[in-house]
C-alpha cells in the first residue's frame, strides 16, 4: 500500500511539473497583435520588434 501511494504522489507531481513547464512555454512564446514577441528571460521581459 504504501508503495501505491509513494507512487500515486509521484505520478501527480510530474503531472503538475508538466502541466506548468507548458503553460510557461506559452507565456514565453505568445504574440501580440501590436506584432511583438516578448520572450521571458530570467524575468525580465525583452521586446522584440518584428518586421
């Protein structure tokens, strides 16, 4: 039993860590419709303009 659990807590972190790592790489990769791609880089926000 207690290896069914140990598993079961494991299967939801990874689930979470993944479901977060792609909601960041949205947040990362969007657009905007002023035509500017803002990337994300160790919280600071970088504007790149797009031609």
């Amino acid at each position: 039993m207690k290896t069914l659990v140990t598993a079961a807590v494991l299967f939801l972190f990874a689930g979470n860590a993944f479901g977060i790592e792609i909601s960041w790489m949205y947040v990362q990769h969007r657009k905007y419709e002023t035509c500017r791609q803002v990337n994300r880089l160790a919280f600071g926000l970088i504007d790149e303009k797009m031609d």
